[in-house]
C-alpha cells in the first residue's frame, strides 16, 4: 500500500450521477502529485447531480472514502467535493480604483480585491466561487498580474459562480454524515479545466463541454481564465434511457451494450454485426433475446446526440463563443468516453473538437485515467493550486466605482482582435 511521507495530504471526492469516486494523493516538495488511493462505488442516491436519497448517497460516499484510505495505507478527515448539478451559472462583478499614476502595491490589489467583495450581489443563490479573473490598467485589458506597474486606473473582473442553495446544502450534509470534513465544494468546470485542459488552450480560447451522466457542464476559458459556464439537464445517461426504451431492456444492460458496442459514427459493416440484447423481464428463464444489429444501436445513440449537440452549439453561440477564437472544443466526462464521439461532435459543432483527458500523475491507476474522472483529478490540482477567492477577503471601506455590468468575454474578444 502506498504511504504518505509527510507532504500535504489532499483527498477529492466526484459525487455523480452514475459513480462516486474519491482519490487520496500527496503533495511532494517538488510540487508533484503522488497518488496514495483511489476508490469508486456506484452512486444510487444522485439523479441529475442533485442529492435524491440521504442515505444511499452517505452510504456510497462512506464506501469510497473507506476504499481509496485501505489501498492508501493512511486515514483522512477533510475532502474537496465537486457539484455539477444543474443550476450553476456565471456572472462578472466589476470593480475599479483611482490610483493616480502611482506605481501598483500588493496593497492596492488587495485594497481592490477587498472592495470586489462587496459588490457580489447572489440575488438568493449561494456563491461557489468569486475569483479574480481579467485585470485592467487604464483600458488595457488582459493584464494577470499588475504588480509593479504604473496606472491611472486599476480594475479586474470577478467571476462569480452561483448555485442553487439547497442541492449544496445537501451535497454538504450527506458528505459530512460520512464523518467527513468539508474542505470546500469546487464547481465541478473549475476543477476539470485545470485537469485536462492546457495552459495554451486556456489562453487561446477554448470551450470546455462536461458531459456527465445527468448533466452536461458548458465553460468557456480564454486569456487563461473561466470567464463563463451554463449547466445544461442532460448527459449521457440519457442515451442509455433512450437505448433501453428502443430495446426493451434493462437500464443496466442498455448501459454495457452501450460502452461495448456503442458508437457515434457508423460503418458499413455495423448491418452485419449481431448484438445479443437481454429482455426487461428475466422471470422467464426461456425467454428469447432480441437480436439487433449494431446499426440500430448506433440510429438510436445518434439521434440523442444530434439533440445534445445541437443544444451544445446553441449554447456557445449565446456565450459568444464564435468567431476566430470559437474553433476548439474539448469534449470530457464519462459521456466523452462513446467512442467516434470528437469525430461526430467535430461535424456537429463545425469546430475542431479533442477528448480530454486528466494531466497524467504519478500512480494515478489506468481505470482512472479516463475522460470521466477528470473532474476528480482536477479537484486535486484545484486544492494545491491555493485559488484566491474573494470571500475569505475581509470587506474594505475603500470607495470604489463598480463598472457598468457587462460580459467579460465579449470584452475581451474585444482585445483580441484588437492586439492588446
């Protein structure tokens, strides 16, 4: 069994629709991760990432942790937990400070900060995340660190990210009757583009499209920042509905025959090849089994996707994700896994389109290397990384000017064409 050797110990825990997985690894001096364990339980107390059963989701979770500390040799009190359920939003909170020409302090970038802090305004949701995105000097825009330089004007962009209450609250209480320390709830965008996302697709522009079992998560980084999500009510598990309503089969079996034979691109050869497809009923042990051909599979698999991709593609388009800086999309979570999905999306979307993947970390297993745990990797880096966050900044007293409310990405597409 691994052990840790006296780093900092960090566990994430993915709380899904279909799994429940959790992965406990060290912080070594160098800045590496190690993996010490991994565990992964079936999730029966989740639908559409929204807690549903109290105690089949504890109860999972309980399961999980319990695994992943036996093969880590080591017990933990404290997890970062994702949420992906439905409902999560973006907004941009404004702010800006005279400086007068004067050279920029980390005093003044706190005072600024400090100030941005009173201006999220929740309107009754609960605030996930409020992070510095996009500084600006005197209209200069897409500046990361402004420490050291002169300026008439500071200003930056707080990205917010809300939630509904509740569906948090939830997710909160079942993971603390686990006997669980809550180190903080990470959106679920935030952490898997730190996974499978790379510096340079950050920078350029690239839309990041999480497609979970019940959820499918729409972000949009550029200049290396998440500047804007929507939370779409889909995700793969409604392909494997669609599968066992066409065939008349279980859930269970539709979700198999759909990992082992599905496809999202056809062949020829897809009318010739036989699939066994169990029947709903198994009372009767002489029941006959209906025989498809892969091709029936595959119709039905694509009709859903041409649906989700075309709901995919309206979204980007009322992000302002289009363009010269709309061309890539990174397809991941565990619906990312279908196979011939990058080709089909990449026609759909009229992007290029690859599956992402976590970045690769020592001893992290194979089984876990998959696009459907990048959300878990990514909650990992997301803990090391020390992410500033506006609300643990006491409030400032400092008077400010809150600029007028307006997309940040369409300011910044601004720049970009621009040359700033």
């Amino acid at each position: 069994m691994a052990q840790a050797n006296g780093g900092r110990i960090i566990t994430a825990l993915d709380v899904g629709t279909w799994k429940v997985s959790a992965l406990i690894a060290e912080l070594q001096d160098n800045g590496e991760m190690q993996v010490l364990g991994t565990g992964q339980r079936e999730s029966r107390g989740v639908k559409r990432g929204y807690v549903a059963d109290m105690d089949a989701t504890e109860k999972a979770i309980r399961e999980t942790v319990e695994q992943a500390e036996r093969i880590a040799g080591t017990n933990i009190e404290d997890v970062w937990v994702n949420f992906s359920a439905g409902g999560l939003a973006s907004d941009i909170a404004p702010v800006e400070v005279e400086l007068a020409g004067h050279r920029i302090e980390q005093s003044d970038i706190d005072e600024l900060l400090s100030a941005g802090r009173g201006l999220l305004h929740p309107d009754g949701r609960m605030i996930l995340h409020a992070q510095p995105t996009l500084y600006t000097l005197d209209g200069l825009n897409g500046v990361k660190n402004p420490l050291g330089l002169h300026a008439d004007t500071l200003s930056v962009d707080i990205h917010v990210v809300l939630a509904d209450g509740s569906p948090v609250r939830n997710l909160d209480l079942c993971v603390r009757r686990a006997h669980l320390e809550v180190k903080s709830i990470v959106a679920a965008p935030v952490a898997t583009g730190l996974s499978c996302l790379s510096d340079e697709e950050r920078e350029l522009g690239v839309a990041l499209v999480e497609m979970g079992a019940g959820v499918t998560n729409v972000s949009l980084f550029i200049g290396g920042m998440l500047v804007g999500l929507t939370s779409l009510p889909f995700g793969a598990s409604d392909i494997t509905d669609d599968i066992a309503s066409a065939f008349a089969t279980k859930r269970e079996h539709a979700e198999r025959i759909k990992c082992f034979f599905g496809s999202a691109t056809a062949s020829p050869r897809d009318n010739h090849d036989m699939i066994d497809m169990p029947p709903m009923s198994e009372d009767d042990g002489g029941a006959d089994v209906n025989r498809i051909t892969r091709a029936q599979l595959i119709a039905v698999i694509r009709q859903r996707l041409d649906h989700m991709m075309g709901e995919i593609a309206r979204t980007l388009k009322d992000m302002g994700f289009t363009g010269p800086v709309g061309r890539q999309a990174v397809l991941t979570g565990g619906g990312a896994e279908l196979k011939g999905l990058a080709d089909f999306a990449q026609g759909a979307l009229g992007r290029a389109v690859r599956i992402g993947r976590p970045r690769r970390m020592a001893g992290l297993p194979d089984a876990h290397s998959g696009p459907g745990f990048s959300t878990l990797a990514g909650l990992v880096h997301y803990a090391a990384s020390d992410p500033v966050d506006l609300r643990t900044i006491a409030p400032s007293h400092q008077i400010v000017t809150s600029a007028a409310r307006g997309g940040v990405l369409q300011r910044f597409l601004k720049a970009f064409r621009t040359g700033y």
